[in-house]
C-alpha cells in the first residue's frame, strides 16, 4: 500500500513537472487564432510611371487653299476647245483635297461644284487665312495644236519655293514636256499676301494631253504630284537644279527629300501675241500718240497695273486662259 501510495506520487510530481513546461492556455490560444487568420494583403506601393504613347508625326498647320480655276458660265480655255478646262481643274482640285486631307492638312477650296467665283472673291478667300498656301489648279490652252507641257507660275519672292516644289514633282512626274517655272503677275497671284502658285498641268488643245487629262488615273497622278510639291516645299534648297526625270510618287506616302530650287523665266512683262494682234486691228494709223500709249500699256500682261475701265476689261481678257507664248 505503501509502494502504491509513492508510485502515484511520483506520477503526479512528473505530470507537474510536464504542466510547467507546455505554454498557458491562453497563449495557445493566441497562436492558434494568428494560425488561423487571414493574412492581410500587404499594400501595393504606388510607383508613378509615365504612359508610353505611340509615337504620331507632327500634324501640318498650314492650310491649303485650292482654287479651281475658272467654272460655271467661263468654261476656260480657247473657243472650240472639246474638253472643259473647268471640269478638268475642278475634278484635279478635288482630288488634291482628298489627297491633302488624308495626310492631315486642312484644306479650303474656293468653290468645290460648278459655279462661277470672280477672281476678287478668290483672292480675298485666300488672304483670310494667314497660315496658309493658295494653289491655283488649271489646264492649259493655245490655238497651236502641237504645244504641249508642264508650267507652274508664281509672282512674290515668297512663292518662289512652293512653286519650285510643285513643278519639280508635276513635271517629274507628268509624261509631258517641262516648259519651267515662270513669274508672272496673273491677278490671283499678285493679290494675294500668302505663298501662290498657279499650275498648268497640261495643254487640253494637244490631242496627245488632252487625252491624258481624260483619264481618271492621270488626274489622280496629278493630285499626288501637286501634293507632293506642298508637303515638300521647305525642303527646297538654295540651289538651282534641273527637274527630275523619273518620278517615284505613284504611291500615296511621301519620301523626304532635297529639292532643287527651280530656275525661272520672268514674264511679268509678257505680252500676249494674240491679244496684241486683236488690239492692232483695232488701232487706227491716224489715232494719236497718246492714243497708241495707252493701247501699249493695255496690251501687256495683267501684271500691269491700269486706270482705265478699258484697261481693266483687256486685263480680263488675258487673265481667263494662259496661252502659249
């Protein structure tokens, strides 16, 4: 009984010995609830980064007004002409619009259907913008059949590169003769206050030009071409040189390039062999010498400036078709 008795004491004195040993209760029950709870998600550190946007060229500023030249009752051109300059300059314009627009120009057209503008009313539409270019989109025409060629026109200093531009790339491009770049003082290109030129993108009296200008694919040609000439027109260099020969421009995106600036034949002083004709018949022998001075004076090109009424309606005259000189 005795034994009995100090063997149940030990026992106890070893399950004490073990009590001391295991944790508190409540410190069990603090590990096991950090066991079993959610761990919270650690905050996200904010890092500022900057969005990658795709790169996009520099969107053109200038605006381009186009002018298609004549239109409504004036059809253009010479009598018994087959083929209307007015269609031809209009269908070319609108075209040089869709082109333009598509490379991100904003484009102002003097009139975009069939009705007459007066020249005046052109001019003005063109200096109401100040960034801005005005080109000026016809066809040319002569009672010579065989002439033929690509001119482009200009009349201030200031237009001088566009118009070296524009024909470098029409005339590149254009299966006709290069007759130049030429200044000379048509009515919308002195009045204007911004860069203008004045292309003629063929002779429709030329049976062989003519039936280029027919064509719907040469036409569209000629709008790549001009626009060509307008996205290129700061990279003309200050030294003349001739116009290419061969031109990589059927697609519609552009290569940068080097353009040569383009010698010029000035005709500010022209006179119209035909129109000079007409005003002979008129004169008399036995008109006096003041009479004859006038006559003179009103048979020079419109870049002549006049008083008379007389004057006025000659310069008219000689604005309304280009004739080959």
């Amino acid at each position: 009984m005795r034994k009995h008795f100090i063997f149940i004491a030990l026992a106890a004195l070893l399950l004490a010995v073990k009590a001391q040993a295991l944790p508190a209760p409540s410190s069990l029950d603090a590990r096991e609830r950090r066991a079993i709870a959610p761990r919270a998600t650690p905050t996200p550190r904010v890092v500022q980064t900057r969005t990658a946007v795709a790169p996009q060229g520099p969107r053109p500023s200038t605006i381009v007004v186009i002018d298609a030249g004549h239109g409504g009752h004036d059809r253009g051109g010479i009598a018994g002409q087959r083929v209307d300059e007015k269609t031809m300059n209009l269908d070319v314009a609108q075209r040089l619009k869709a082109v333009l627009q598509s490379y991100g120009y904003r484009v102002v057209m003097t009139r975009d259907s069939d009705v007459f503008i007066p020249l005046g009313t052109r001019v003005a539409i063109a200096n109401s913008y100040r960034d801005a270019i005005f080109v000026c989109v016809h066809f040319n025409a002569t009672p010579r059949r065989a002439a033929s060629g690509i001119e482009t026109y200009f009349y201030s200093s200031q237009s001088l590169p566009l118009a070296s531009a524009i024909h470098y790339y029409v005339a590149g491009g254009a299966p006709s003769a290069n007759r130049g770049v030429r200044r000379r003082g048509f009515y919308v290109l002195r009045n204007t206050r911004i860069p203008s030129v004045l292309v003629e993108c063929g002779f429709l009296t030329n049976p062989t030009e003519a039936s280029y200008a027919l064509s719907p694919a040469y036409r569209q040609k000629l709008a790549l071409e001009i626009a060509h000439g307008v996205q290129n027109r700061d990279s003309v260099s200050r030294i003349p040189g001739a116009t290419r020969v061969v031109s990589s421009s059927a697609s519609s995106e552009l290569e940068p390039e080097t353009v040569p600036l383009q010698p010029f034949i000035d005709q500010t002083h022209y006179r119209d062999p035909d129109l000079s004709r007409s005003k002979r018949k008129r004169g008399s022998k036995s008109s006096s010498k003041s009479t004859s001075s006038k006559h003179k004076k009103s048979s020079s090109s419109d870049s002549d400036s006049g008083s008379s009424k007389k004057s006025k309606s000659k310069k008219k005259k000689s604005s309304s078709a280009s004739t080959e000189d």
